[in-house]
C-alpha cells in the first residue's frame, strides 16, 4: 500500500521541527538559547581580536565586525558596482512590462505565490528567487564584498536560499526574520538588502531599530523561535509585534531610516528588527533586492520538507538554493 504524498509531507514536516524547539539547556557563551553565529557568543570582541592578531581580518573588517556585534547591522557603501544595479534594474523593468512564466510573485491578491504576467500593479509585489534565471541578480547578490563579509561572520561559504525583489516600498511592519526565515540553526543566517537606485525620501525607504538583535527573546508557544500561523494564529504574531515595541521603547532603541545610494547595502543579524516605512509619494519607487544567506553548513529549513529542492548550485564563492525553482547543481 502506498503512503499519500500529502500524508508524507506532514509526517516530514512534523519531524522536521523537533529540531528546531528551544534546547533545555542554554549555552551561557551566547545570548539566545538557540546559539548563532560566533559574532553572537558573548566574547565575540575577544575572538574579533584573535581573528585580527592571527591575519585571517584586516583592521577595517575587524571595525566593521565590531558595530555588527553592537548594533546588529553593517553598511557596504557601494557594495554592489552601479553597472550590476542597473542590468538587473534593465531586467526587473523588462519582466514587470512583459511578465516571465518562470518567475513567481507575491502580490496584494490572496493565495501565492502567482506567475508574473507583464503590466500587474507592482505596489506589493515580491518577486521570489529570481537568481534562478537572472544572472544580474546572481551578480548583485554574490558581489565580493557582500560575500567577503558573510563568509568571514559564517566561517563558512555563504548559501543564498531566498531572494525577494521589490519595485516599490514594502510597507511592513516592524519585524525580526527569525519570525518568518526558517533554518535548522535558527540565528545562523543573515539578511543583505541591495538599493538598486538611488532612494528618493517618501518612496517607503526601509527603516531599522539599532541594536534590536538584543532584545528579549520572544518565543512562539513558548518553544519555537519562528512564526505558524496554524500552530500559533494572529493573536501570538500580534504579541510579538507588541513584544518588539515595548521592549525597544523600555530600552530606548533608535529607529533609524536607510536612505541609500545605488549600490549600498545593508547587511543585518537575523534577529534585527527592521520594516518598511510608508510610502508619503505614490510615484516614487524603490528598487530593490533582499537575500537571506545562511552557513552552508546549515540548512534552510525547506531542506527536511521538500527533498526535491535540496540541489544547490556554485556562483563564484557562493552557493545558491531555491524553494520555489528547480536548481540544476
């Protein structure tokens, strides 16, 4: 008698998540009980300078490594060269106009992600992985610097797992990834964010609350790090909201707006808060590209459900998976 595939990719995923509730015994050496990366141990200023001593930093990334440590988030000023932006701003006008079959969005309309059809509204659109086909989002993503910094923080090669284009601001909700990002290690991934034009003042710039990787952490049914909406509901994500106001209030969080130029990037710990501002010029837009990067050590946690998308394939001296595409490795 054969098992219903649904039946199997239930039994999978409920397995898949005994991996992830909160270890019974904390490790002390870092602030969350669920570990992270060694910037998040407790003597990251001390392995910071052993790093430097030993020749694997120089003195600019062991700066930069330090207001990571503090602040939760570093800025690649023209991390990404404006001839890169401007192919895959080319390529992004190109399939909003004329649509591409292979790609998917997330839009206003229920339901998703949807196949991109040419002339939709792009106000909430989010158009998922498209390095998958896109060799100018590979080349934006995978730019030297951003990956110089994610494998020295990783002491690993950084595997690019999820991508999300945007054409205008986002709009959203002060939030933490570790809510909706899900890997098998938890507080091992970062977020890179990539202005691809230059960001006008009122077109719902990205904003950031300094810091907020320490707040207290907020547990999903006392036990999980990430957000279900059929384990948890509306009512615990709306706690968490609250959880992250109150506490950044309590501890005096600065919110801060990222007005970028072209080819700036914003890398951010996983735990960072971090929304989009409201849009005060509905004609503004706000090209943009997101990537969530993990160790390649660790896997995202659509790995243990999904078997089928478990190939990764090289660009330079990173690796890149996808949830939603086939990726030939």
């Amino acid at each position: 008698m054969r098992s219903c595939p649904r039946v199997l990719a239930k039994l999978r995923h409920r397995l898949a998540l005994r991996e992830l509730v909160a270890p019974r015994r904390p490790d002390p050496a870092y602030f969350s009980r669920f570990g992270g990366l060694w910037t998040d141990r407790a003597d990251a200023e001390e392995q910071i300078a052993a790093r430097l001593q030993a020749g694997r930093i120089d003195e600019a990334e062991a700066e930069r490594l330090r207001h990571w440590v503090v602040h939760g988030h570093v800025v690649l000023e023209r991390g990404v060269e404006p001839a890169v932006c401007d192919r895959l701003r080319t390529d992004l006008e190109r399939f909003f106009a004329e649509g591409d079959d292979r790609l998917l969005m997330y839009s206003a309309a229920p339901g998703g992600p949807h196949r991109l059809e040419g002339g939709l509204d792009t106000e909430f659109a989010r158009v998922v992985d498209a390095y998958v086909f896109y060799e100018s989002a590979r080349a934006a993503l995978f730019s030297a610097p951003i990956v110089r910094f994610l494998r020295v923080v990783f002491d690993d090669p950084p595997l690019l797992f999820q991508s999300l284009i945007f054409e205008r601001g986002s709009q959203q909700a002060l939030h933490q990834d570790t809510e909706f990002v899900v890997t098998t290690s938890p507080l091992e991934f970062a977020a890179t964010w990539i202005a691809l034009e230059d960001v006008r003042p009122g077109s719902g710039e990205l904003v950031f609350l300094d810091k907020s990787h320490r707040i207290p952490e907020f547990l999903f049914g006392e036990r999980y790090k990430h957000w279900d909406a059929k384990r948890d509901g509306r009512e615990q994500q709306e706690r968490s909201l609250r959880h992250i106001e109150e506490h950044a209030a309590r501890m005096g969080l600065e919110e801060r707006r990222f007005v970028a130029r072209k080819g700036d990037v914003l890398i951010w710990n996983a735990d960072l808060a971090h929304g989009g501002s409201a849009v005060a010029d509905p004609a503004a837009t706000r090209k943009s590209i997101v990537g969530h990067f993990s160790p390649d050590r660790v896997d995202p946690f659509f790995f243990r459900v999904q078997p089928r998308r478990r190939a990764k394939a090289s660009y330079g001296d990173g690796r890149y998976a996808s949830q939603y595409h086939r990726v030939i490795a």
